[in-house]
C-alpha cells in the first residue's frame, strides 16, 4: 500500500500582492493547462476591437476589461456551468481569474448577473463573418489541408419545454387572464367573467392524464381557443377606453398571443399547418425544425450549416427557420475559399447535398466529393470510390464527432439564452471555445517540437 504524502510538505502558498517573479511563476503554470491553451489561441486585441468594446469613462468602474468581457462568456462554455456557478467558480481559481484578465485579492464579486449582461452587450455587435475571418486569419498557420472542406447541418436545441397545442394555450388564457386583472384593478373596474377558474381545473387534470385521449383532448382545446377569444377581445376594450401606460413587453406579447389563437384555430377547424408556427410565447422565433431522425423526429432550436477545415469549424448558415442545407453547397465551398484563399479541391457532404445541381458545380470547378455516382462507371470508377470512402470516413469521424463533443462538452446540449441574439452568440461562442482548445495544441506541440 503506498503511503499518502502530507499537503504541508509540499503545498505552496500564493501571496496575491508578491513581486512579479512569483506572480509570472504562476500565470506560466497557467498556461500549461488546456485553458491556457484556449487563452494562447484567441487573438484578444483583434477580438476586441472586431466587437467595439470600449471602456466607459462615466459611472461605475466595471471589474471586466474589454479583454476580460470576451475571455468570460469563452469561459463560460469551457466550464460548463450557469452564470451563478461561474461567478462563484472565478471568484475561487486563480487560473480563471488570469484568463479573464482580472485580480481579485480579497475582494469577491456578488453580482451574477454580470454574465448575461456582458452576453447581452457582446451579442449586440457580433458579426459572424467578421469575427470568423479574424479567427482564421490568427490561426491560419496551424491549419493545414486547406483545400480539404467537410460539411453538415446540425440544430442546436433551445432549453423550451416540449410544445403541444394545448400547453401553448392554456399558457396563452394564463397570461392573459393575469394581464386583464392587473388591468381591471389599476382601473378600479370589476373583473369580467369568464370560465377561467372552470377551466383552469379541467386542464390540471388533463395534464395530469397519463393517457391524453382525443376524446378528451378535442373539447379542451376548443373550449381553450373560445376562453382565449374572449379575453383577448375584453382586453382589446379595455385598452381603447382606458389610456394606460403599459411595459413594451406586454404589447408584444399581446401580438404574439393573437398569432397564436389564429394559428391554432386554422390548424384546429381546418387542419392546415400554419407558416411560421409560433411554439413559445417567450421565444416567439422559434420554429420547429423537421430532422426525420429516430430518436428525435423534430427539434426546437437554432438549425446551423457548418463547415470544416483540417477539424477546425466554422458557421455557414444560422437559422432559426428550416432550410435545406442542400442548397448550401456553393456558399460554404466560397465561404471556404474567402477564409483561406486557397481553391478547395475535396469536399465531403451527406447525401442530401448530392443534388444535379451541386453536381454539376463540383464537376466544372474540378472539386472531387464523395457524392454515389451516377452514370456509367468511369475508367478510373475503383480509384474514385476509394477516394470516396475516405472522404466519408474523415467526414463522419471529425465532423460529426464535433457535433456532439460541442454539445456535450461546451453548453450546446440545450441553449439557455432567452433572446434570438443572444442564443446565437451562446451557439457561436460553443463552437469556437473547441476551436481555440484544438489550436492552441496544436501551438503548444508545435513550441515543443522547437524546444526538442
């Protein structure tokens, strides 16, 4: 059995206001970890400057510099961890206080907040291709097979709960019901009646059916669609009559729930599957997005066609509306040649790109797929499949590897931003906290090959 060795003979303290030489001691050990890594990989004062972070000379000192407030939220995929357990996680490891360019000593930050604020400002300025083509341009000596691309669409789902028809009105008669007695008791008016409370109890049994039967569910739903008819309509009154001074917020949920009720009166007397449903009153962007995979047959989130070169990714297409990603090809094969300046000569794609016309366009520019041919077999048809078969096999084992490492690994398995900017920022962000992990090894093995 070996022996446990004391902490006190070999731990170390850190004096937070020592000389420099210590200081540089530590922030050197830092950089040997994967963060470090991450911190070494990010071109910070491109970054900066890319995203128009200044700091403000009136108010209150802010603790983050403009350096500090792009190194939190990449921080904040490679913890993995909500903006609470972040603030309390930096507050204590000294490795994330280097990274995110800030010095506490005994001082400790209190406001969790700060996080999505910083998110927010950040998401405000942020220009996908501008940010991308910076990145690239830093890391460019560390990509290699440039002329090689790999592409695919992916969704990265929304933190939403699963939407059906009945939840999303009685959400919408809640909402309303509570607006109109908030309304009526700021008037002094007597409330109206409706069957609210009649309702109210029928749909707590409902959902708590284990088995929603269509003889249950009909009459619920119709008699949810008249209550939200109702209401709206006394809301409608109560406005004209009375000049209040209501938040911005109410009048543009008020507009969403409106949609709703004819969406949801469309699809219940006529069947008909209305354009651009609305599935979430609070994230009325929203669009369920049709995968057709076994276990998940629609997804509510972000749809994303990226590309890849040499296992490093990039965004194409971001959408919160479906597309066919098969009408991406040509735009991710220019997007792909604006990055490296360099003309792509293989391209691997799922079989959903492997239309005549993306056919057609790889042929005349001499680009080599891994498409199933069609036609006579070639002279050279065995060299070709060969090819093929490699190209999938890279594609399937890096690409889509990727998507699921993302997903897992860096807070994409369910995106909890509560606007359209910020889910895209959170979703770009995730991307390229494993892009910056994957180069800065590739930095770190290539100082050590020099060091040998």
């Amino acid at each position: 059995m070996s022996k446990i060795r004391r902490i006190s003979e070999f731990q170390h303290e850190f004096p937070f206001l020592s000389a420099s030489e210590n200081f540089q001691l530590y922030f050197n050990q830092f950089l040997l970890g994967d963060l470090g890594k991450i911190y070494l990989a990010i071109p910070w004062d491109d970054l900066v400057s890319v995203f128009k972070i200044k700091e403000s000379v009136k108010g209150t000192k802010n603790y983050f510099s403009p350096k500090g407030k792009i190194a939190l939220i990449f921080l904040k995929h490679y913890a993995c961890c909500s903006d609470k357990k972040l603030i309390e996680q930096l507050n204590a490891n000294i490795d994330y206080q280097f990274f995110c360019d800030l010095h506490l000593g005994h001082h400790r930050l209190t406001n969790y907040k700060i996080v999505s604020q910083i998110r927010c400002e950040l998401a405000q300025n942020l220009a996908i291709e501008k940010v991308e083509k910076t990145l690239f341009n830093h890391w460019s000596s560390f990509i290699k097979e440039q002329s090689a691309v790999f592409t695919d669409a992916t969704c990265y789902e929304s933190e939403v709960r699963y939407p059906t028809n009945q939840k999303l009105l009685w959400e919408s008669v809640h909402w309303s019901h509570h607006q109109m007695k908030i309304i009526c008791k700021i008037a002094s008016l007597k409330l109206p009646r409706t069957k609210y409370l009649k309702w109210k109890k029928r749909y707590i049994s409902y959902s708590k059916m284990r088995r929603k039967t269509n003889k249950k569910r009909v009459p619920l739903t119709r008699s949810l669609l008249h209550l939200l008819k109702k209401i709206n309509k006394i809301l409608d009154n109560l406005e004209k009559q009375y000049d209040l001074e209501l938040p911005c917020n109410y009048y543009k949920r008020r507009a969403t729930i409106k949609k709703i009720s004819v969406q949801q009166e469309l699809l219940f007397t006529k069947g008909e599957k209305p354009k651009n449903r609305i599935v979430s009153i609070d994230k009325d962007y929203l669009r369920p997005i049709v995968r057709g995979k076994e276990i998940k047959k629609v997804e509510f989130g972000a749809k994303v066609n990226k590309l890849q070169i040499d296992g490093i990714n990039f965004i194409q297409r971001i959408s919160f509306d479906n597309f066919n990603e098969g009408t991406q090809f040509k735009n991710t094969i220019y997007k792909a040649q604006g990055l490296t300046k360099t003309k792509v000569r293989i391209v691997g794609a799922d079989a959903i790109y492997a239309t005549n016309k993306n056919r057609v366009f790889a042929t005349s520019n001499n680009i080599q797929t891994d498409f199933k041919p069609k036609g006579k077999p070639s002279k050279h048809r065995k060299q070709q499949l060969q090819l093929a078969k490699m190209i999938t096999k890279e594609r399937a084992t890096r690409l889509e590897g990727s998507f699921g490492k993302e997903k897992e690994h860096y807070h994409l398995k369910k995106i909890k931003a509560k606007t359209k900017k910020t889910e895209i920022l959170w979703i770009f962000f995730g991307i390229h906290t494993a892009n910056c992990l994957e180069v800065g090894r590739r930095m770190q093995k290539k100082i050590l090959e020099k060091v040998a």
